[in-house]
C-alpha cells in the first residue's frame, strides 16, 4: 500500500486524518476563519472555493488563497471547487472548472487539488498529470446526494479512480436507508482488501451514515 506524503502529513499510515472545511464567501471571511481554525487541532485544511462569491475573478481567488497558506504555512491546503451537480454552490463550465484548478496548481499555493471523476475522461487525466508535474496532489471524487449504488458500481468507480493516477481517491454517498450504509461499507472492505494499492477515502452522508464517517 502507498502512503501519500503532504507536508510533514503521512496519509495512509497511523490514525486517520482530519480534514476541516473553510466556505468563506469573501477575502475578508477568509481571513477572519483561517485565524479562527489556526489554534485548533486538525490535518488538512480544506477550501470550499465554490462558496467563494468572487470567483470569475482569479487574481482574488489566489489572493484569498495565498491569506490561507501565509496564515497556516504548515498545514497541506486541499483546494476544493465543488460542482453544482455533485452539491457544491455553483456551476460552471467544465473549461472553467479545469482553468480553475490548473490556476491553483500554477499559483504555488495549494498542495492537493480536488478533482471530480465525471468531469470528463480527458480533461481528468490531462489536471492530473499537470498536477503531479509541479508537485500537487490530487484527491479524486465523486459525490451522489442522491443515492447509494450498487457495491460494484462503487468499487468500479474508486479503481477508475485509481486507473487515473489519483493519490486519494474519494467517494461520498447518500443513504436511503442503513443497508445503504452497509453497502458503503462492504464496497470499502472489498476495495481494500482486494484492489487499493493507496489511501481511499469514502463515506455514506447524513446522520445515517455517520457511523461511516467515524469508524476510520
């Protein structure tokens, strides 16, 4: 199994990592947060860039970007855009998605990238050569707030996930129901025990799936 190394972070050995989520809206609130988060006790720090509301404006998204990474300089910054279709607070194109993303590899600032599978085959792998090229990390995901799928259809996605070079590949689910959550489950064993060869990351939403979510 390959560990991924982030900072001084070892992902994939010892006690699972905590993630915490920023969703300032604007440069201001991100400042404010990035203090606030500053003395407590976590391993990534994620920003949630499509709650950012000046986001055709890229100069100010790696502005903000650059406040994040000066304010907690030994922390990794996992640079997130969640799409509209996956439950993220807007939508834009694909072309602007990947731009995006190609921007925060470039600026310097971030150190893993988030990058979601269905966004389209080529453009997928084509960001994350260009991420592994200057040195950025990439979790690959896939989020449906809708429904949990077959276990298959769940091990299928994380191997194509894997298959596209992902460090971290990623999926979250929703319940409908707690057999639900135990398919999660048994797809993460599976996974595991018989394909992963890194760290993977899944969990089933809702306060129905939180056991997923604890269990590491």
């Amino acid at each position: 199994m390959k560990t991924v190394t982030v900072k001084d972070l070892v992902i994939g050995t010892g006690a699972p990592k905590i993630i915490v989520s920023l969703m300032a809206k604007d440069i201001a609130s991100v400042k404010s947060e990035a203090l606030a988060y500053r003395e407590a006790d976590f391993d990534i720090l994620e920003w949630r860039v499509d709650h950012y509301a000046d986001l055709s404006n890229v100069e100010s998204v790696m502005a903000a970007a650059k406040i994040l990474r000066e304010t907690m300089p030994e922390k990794p910054l996992l640079f997130t855009f969640r799409s509209a279709k996956e439950g993220g607070e807007q939508a834009i194109s694909t072309e602007a998605y990947i731009a995006l993303n190609r921007a925060a590899i470039d600026s310097g600032l971030v150190d893993m990238i988030d990058l979601e599978l269905f966004t389209g085959d080529d453009q997928v792998k084509e960001t994350v050569a260009y991420a592994h090229a200057h040195d950025v990390k990439v979790v690959m995901s896939n989020h449906d707030f809708h429904k949990t799928p077959e276990a298959e259809e769940i091990i299928a996605r994380l191997r194509k996930m894997q298959s596209f070079d992902a460090d971290i590949p990623k999926i979250a689910l929703m319940p409908q129901s707690t057999s639900d959550v135990l398919t999660l489950l048994a797809a993460t064993l599976e996974m595991q025990e018989q394909y992963a060869d890194r760290p993977i990351i899944t969990m089933s939403m809702a306060k129905t799936g939180v056991i997923s979510r604890l269990a590491g």
